[in-house]
C-alpha cells in the first residue's frame, strides 16, 4: 500500500538500497519491503517536527518567548504520555505482526483491544494529574513567573489530549504491524495539518494564547483517533482505502494472558522512553554551568541530530514488523535475515544523511544562530551530532527485532548504560573542569567532555543492543509470544 504514489524519498531510499544489494550486503527484495513500510514513518515523523516548530513558531510571534518557554517546559511532560504510549505500542506492534503473519485474525484483534485497555488505564490516570495541579508540576522545572502561567494554561488543557495520542499510537502500530504504514503516515500527517490550521484560527483570530494551541493539539489528536477507529470497524475510509485488518469490539476486549503479554513485552520499553526523557533534566542543568553560549550550541545540536534521526522511525518499526511476521509464520532464519539487511539498509542511510550535514555544518549552524563568535561552537556540536546519529541508526535497527520477538529488556539496559553510567558523568566531570568565576570561558577539555556525551549517549546503547541482537536469543524468546496457530512451534 504504501507503494502506491512515487515520491523522492523512497527513491532515494531506494538507491541507497539497490547500491547496497550490489555489492552483496542486503538483498533487494527485502530493500523494496523495508522501503516501502519505512518511507511513509519517516513522512510522519517530519510532519510532526514540523508541527512542534510551528506550534512554537506561532506561539512566539503571537506572545513572545515567555509564551515560547511556557510550552516548552510543558511540552516534557507530554513527551512523558508519548513515552508510555510508545513502549505499550511496541508491545502492539510485537504481537500484531507475529499474528499477521500467522493469520491469526481473532488473536490479533484481541492483541489491538488489550493494548487500547492497557495504554488507557495508564494514561488516564496521568491526565488527571495533569488537569489537576499543572501548576505544581511546571514549577518544578520553570522559576519565571510568566513562563509559568503559560506552561500551567497549556498542560492543563492538553491534558485531555493525554489518552488520544497515547491510542494513536497503538492505531499506528497496529497498522505497520500489519504491512500497512501508508494509512497512519495519511491520518498522522493529516492531523498534524490540521492541527497547525486549526492553531492559527484560535491564536491569530479568536486570540486564545497558548489555550488555542492546547485546543488545537487535543482536536487533532480526537480527529485522528476517530479516523483509526472508523477504519479499524469499517474496513476502510474514504479517499484512503480498505484497511489491511479489522478490529472487533466484541467482548472479551481483553484477557489475563493478553494482558501480560502486553505488559512483559511494552514495560522494558516504556522505561526505555521514559529514562530517555528523564536524563534530559540532568543534562541541560550540567550543560547550563559551560554558560548560555553552549546551552544553545548544544540544544541545536540536538534538534540536528533529531531531524537527523527521523529515518529511525521508519527503520526500526519496519523491522519490527517484518521480523515479527517471520517469526508469526515460525521462519527464524528468514527473520534473522531480515533483521540483518534492515539494519544495514538503515545504517547506511543514516551515514548517508550525517555525512551531508556534517559537510554543510557550518551552513546548518547559520539557520539557528547569526553572532559569528557563537558560530564556530556551534558548528563543532553539529559535526559531533552527525558522528553520533550513526550510532542511534545501529541501535535502532537491532531494538527492532528485539522488539518484534518480545525481547525488549536490552534496549532499556543499553539506555540506562550510556544515558546514565557513562554520558551524565563524563558530561559532569567536563563541568567540573570549568573554574566558576569563569562560567563563559570554557576549557576546550571541558567541551570536549560535551562532545563525549554526546557520542556515548548512543555509541552505548548501540552496542548494547547489536550484542543482543547478534546472539540471537530474542529468536528463542519469541516462541513464548508467538499464536498457537504459528507454523513450526
């Protein structure tokens, strides 16, 4: 499906690709599969950087940086719902393409509706206290006062959004689990379309502040949802097609042992996302000691690499489903092969895409800052950014087939590991080195710790996870998660 209109990036993936099959490394046939599951993630992951940098575009011109700094101590907490909806999806995604591969229609559907019970019960809760004390919860990273009314306004409203974009999610994967990446990449994009429309009526005409941009995020997230749900019935929607699965809301939603599955396999990833979104605290509060110049060196280092990283999440999820699809059949040399091919395939284009920006680093640099004493430090954070981002694309291609076999504990051990045990503290003994009279003379050794932070942060888990991967337990693993109907069990 997801085939069905040319575009630039799948022929660029595509090259990139069928180089790769020439000179022996992956297979061809398995480049067109992964391309065509991961081209339409990679979209959606574009819209939806792009929608943030608009929201905070139109949220600054309507009522400047203290709106700007409202959001953006807000907006953590959000990442904190899409953190637990990612890691219960991971597990949807799991189970859903083993049972596609295997045809097992009714255990699929049961699959989808214990995911949507479990994300909901977590999520919910979680909105409430959003609604709830929002102002408690900014204040604990925002001192302005300003920025505080702004950040309290906007989570408390986006709270109801919490539980829609947590489902989203689980929609989303649902259908990549199901070789369908086409379909979310429509809904998904279409809704962060929407919602950038939808914020310029409410800040621009009927002048609502940040409360409008809230609006706008929970109304896209519940027109979205409303698509998936009518598509998941139905069986199709218009202008997009027939859906490659259908749900059934017949009882049970759910049972005891479906319900574990979810919980074994999207717990580990949960933490993942969560200890991911967690050290960022840490972080910034040692960086802030080097002075303002290298906060915001730093922070457009990591926008780069996040834009860098958006072939990741097209990647590392057509993995997932693939993989998971061999393994539902009860192929596990075919979902080694598979697993094998993607991560090189996507490795390859992430040393594609860094080698280009690093090239044009200091030009990048020019988009974010214009002093020129400011640019040469931020220039040298992009060229680490681009080493960095490589390592991101071998984690990200091994966590898929732990993923899609339910082995997901690794990853979170390789995000602790270099997160935790190696980035934080090399990053604090750089700070260490700084003497404190001279905050915005930094030693080039205390930058240089900056630098390693940054490449630790994912050379670690990178290794982690391609160790995993390369022994091959998560095939054995997945035997306990696989349908009863699954061939070769």
């Amino acid at each position: 499906m997801a085939s069905r209109v040319p575009n630039p990036l799948r022929w660029l993936l595509l090259s990139i690709g069928s180089l790769l099959s020439r000179v022996g490394v992956v297979d061809l046939r398995r480049v067109e599969r992964t391309t065509d599951l991961a081209w339409p993630r990679i979209v959606t992951g574009l819209a939806r950087m792009s929608k943030s940098a608009a929201d905070v575009a139109m949220v600054g011109v309507a009522l400047g940086p203290a709106a700007i700094a409202g959001v953006g101590f807000a907006t953590p907490f959000w990442a904190i719902a899409f953190a637990l909806g990612g890691g219960i999806a991971g597990a949807t995604i799991s189970l859903v393409a083993q049972r596609y591969g295997a045809r097992a229609t009714a255990e699929l559907s049961l699959a989808v509706t214990t995911s949507a019970v479990v994300v909901v019960a977590v999520t919910v809760p979680l909105a409430i206290l959003y609604w709830t004390v929002p102002s408690r919860l900014i204040g604990l990273v925002a001192d302005d006062a300003a920025s505080l009314a702004y950040g309290t306004a906007y989570l408390r409203v986006v709270a109801v959004g919490v539980p829609f974009a947590a489902l989203n999610l689980i929609a989303s994967r649902t259908l990549v689990g199901a070789d369908d990446a086409w379909t979310p990449m429509i809904l998904r994009a279409g809704g962060a379309v929407v919602n950038v429309a939808v914020n310029a009526v409410l800040l621009f005409v009927l002048e609502l502040g940040v409360v409008g941009a809230a609006i706008g995020t929970v109304l896209a997230n519940v027109l979205v949802l409303a698509a998936f749900v009518t598509g998941f019935t139905v069986g199709r929607l218009p202008l997009i097609g027939e859906f490659p699965v259908t749900i059934s809301l017949g009882r049970p939603f759910t049972t005891l042992e479906n319900v574990r599955d979810v919980i074994d396999i999207g717990t580990p990833l949960v933490f993942t996302n969560v200890a991911r979104r967690a050290a960022q605290f840490p972080m910034l509060a040692i960086v802030a000691l080097f002075g303002p110049n290298v906060v915001a060196a730093y922070v457009v280092a990591r926008r780069v690499r996040d834009l860098m990283d958006t072939p990741g999440w097209g990647f590392s999820l057509a993995s997932s489903s693939l993989v998971g699809q061999e393994l539902g059949t009860g192929d596990e040399g075919d979902a080694d092969t598979y697993g094998r091919d993607v991560l090189w395939f996507g490795t390859a284009v992430y040393l594609c895409s860094a080698t280009v920006v690093l090239v044009f680093a200091e030009q990048v640099g020019r988009l974010f800052v214009t002093d020129p004493s400011i640019l040469p430090l931020v220039t040298a954070f992009i060229v680490v950014a681009c080493v960095s981002v490589v390592f991101r694309g071998v984690s990200g291609g091994a966590t898929g087939p732990l993923r899609a076999s339910g082995d997901t504990r690794w990853p979170f051990y390789g995000q602790v590991l270099g997160l935790y045990v190696f980035a934080l503290p090399v990053a604090a003994l750089g700070a260490v080195s700084v003497p404190i009279p001279a905050l915005e003379a930094v030693t080039p050794l205390g930058i240089g710790a900056l630098y390693a932070a940054l490449i630790l942060e994912t050379l670690v888990p990178a290794v982690v996870t391609y160790y995993r991967f390369a022994a091959g337990h998560w095939k054995v693993i997945s035997r306990g998660y696989r349908p009863e109907s699954a061939p070769g069990d």
